[in-house]
C-alpha cells in the first residue's frame, strides 16, 4: 500500500543510498530525549535540493505507517523548520497530496490497509495544523463535500474514520476545540449521519468515539441537513447493513433457556480441568 504511495508521488530528486540511510537511521534513533543530537545530525547531510525527498520520506516511509510517533516527529519537523525554510508547509503539502491519492483510490472501501494509512494521515494532519491552531483551507481539503460524497458513493466507511481522526486533534486546540464553528460544522454533519438506521455500527462508533474525545455528547449536537436530497444505493454498498440480513435469522434455532444435560456435563469436566491453573490470582 505504501508503493502505491511512492510510485504516485512526485518525481523529485533522490539523494544517494549513503544519504538516504544516514536519513534512516536518525529517525530510527530519534527520541524525546535526543532531538538536539539528531537535529544537528541531519542537518549536517540534508540540503534544500533533497529537500522535496525529506518532505516525502517523512510523511511516506514515517507519518503513515508509525502513527505512535506523530509527536516526536512533529516537535521534530517543527525544530528542523526553524533550520530549513518552508520544511513544514512541504510537509503539510505533502500529507495533502497523499490523502488525496488515497481518497482516489479504487481499493478504500475494500483493503484495511489502505483505509488505515488514510487514519494514520488523517491523524498526522490534525497535529500538523488544527493542534496547533492552523486551519486546514477550504481548498486544500472541503470537509463538507467529502463527507456528502462519500455518502453518495459509498465510501463513508473509509472518509468517517478518516474525518474523525483529523477532527480529534480539535481537542487539542486554542482555537478549534468545540464551539468553534467550522468544527461544530463538521460535527452537525456526523451528527445527521449517526441516527440513520441500517448504517454502519463500526462507522456510528468512530462519531461517537470522536465526540467523546471532543467531551461532546452526540446528542447535544445540532443535525445539519446536508443528506436530505442526496440519493444512495444501499444494495452491495459498505456503508450499510443489509436489510436482509434480520429475515435470515428465523432460519437459526434459538439456544436452550436451560442448558441441556450434555452441556451442564462439559461444564463440569471443563471446571474439573481447571484446577489451580484458571485465570484468577
């Protein structure tokens, strides 16, 4: 999934294998305790024409598979900034670029893989911008128009956890934390969308997680009417759940209120087996 990240990115100029694992092995070093040392170490072997490649690395080959690093590496690129010029607007350019290849991409709906890396950069970009009370601009990424697209074609399942991820890091935030309006924008739109029935139980919780993590009840939440003229195609489409699936359910025998004797039997043979060894401590 990440080739695919790398055979559509940008041609820019790559430094040689000698540079590149030096790059390498200073991410793979770094630490919260070390990032005086690293930064002087990468600073001795980068310059601005492979700048594009850092910008790229990053995000590519770090952000959108290490997830548990966005931090460091954040308070990394943010003291690296102050060193070379534009590297954070790159960076944030970058992430951009590769949620939009990602967005594009046939497979969203039916490879994990690829919808995780999607949360993984949605989570970067939230620490990249609204954490640190930057917006996300209308024309760089339109919130609203993805999520009604998503909803006509059947990809809520990959934009909704995606969405949620970038929003969490509102919390976070001076600025961006809930009232805020473009938040509280956002939020009307999951807020429409959580009470539609047939859809998604995995997609109705990544809302209520996020409005958790926001100390917003769902409830409380204003509906916005984004959906109301919008046509879908519940048939074959991941979003939903299908409507047949409650008459198939006659066909299943009901359990015993009372278990039977050969069960109560295993449950004593498996209770006799247990001896000092079960769980307990």
């Amino acid at each position: 999934t990440v080739d695919l990240l790398m055979q559509r990115a940008k041609q820019v100029a790559n430094p040689d294998v000698g540079l590149q694992d030096k790059v390498h092995f200073v991410f793979n070093n770094l630490s919260s305790t070390n990032l005086d040392q690293k930064e002087k170490d990468l600073l001795t072997v980068l310059n601005d024409t492979y700048m594009p490649w850092f910008c790229q690395y990053v995000v590519i080959k770090r952000a959108a598979q290490e997830a548990n690093y966005h931090q460091l590496y954040v308070q990394f690129v943010d003291r690296l900034d102050k060193k070379l010029s534009q590297l954070l607007k790159g960076v944030i350019g970058v992430t951009i670029d590769n949620i939009k290849i990602l967005l594009a991409d046939d497979k969203i709906t039916s490879s994990s893989s690829v919808r995780s890396l999607l949360k993984n950069l949605g989570s970067w970009l939230g620490c990249l911008t609204l954490m640190k009370n930057k917006p996300i601009l209308q024309k760089d990424l339109d919130f609203k128009q993805l999520i009604v697209d998503a909803y006509e074609r059947g990809r809520l399942i990959a934009v909704i956890p995606f969405v949620a991820k970038v929003i969490e890091s509102c919390a976070g935030s001076r600025v961006f934390r809930p009232p805020n309006p473009w938040t509280m924008l956002v939020l009307s739109l999951l807020a429409e969308l959580h009470p539609l029935s047939d859809l998604k139980l995995s997609i109705k919780f990544e809302i209520e997680v996020l409005c958790k993590n926001l100390n917003r009840d769902i409830k409380d939440i204003k509906p916005a009417s984004a959906f109301k003229n919008c046509t879908v195609n519940k048939d074959g489409n991941p979003d939903w759940t299908s409507r047949d699936s409650g008459a198939n359910l006659s066909s299943f025998k009901p359990l015993p209120t009372v278990p039977d004797a050969r069960l109560l039997a295993a449950a004593a043979g498996m209770a006799g087996m247990g001896g000092d060894g079960g769980l307990g401590g």
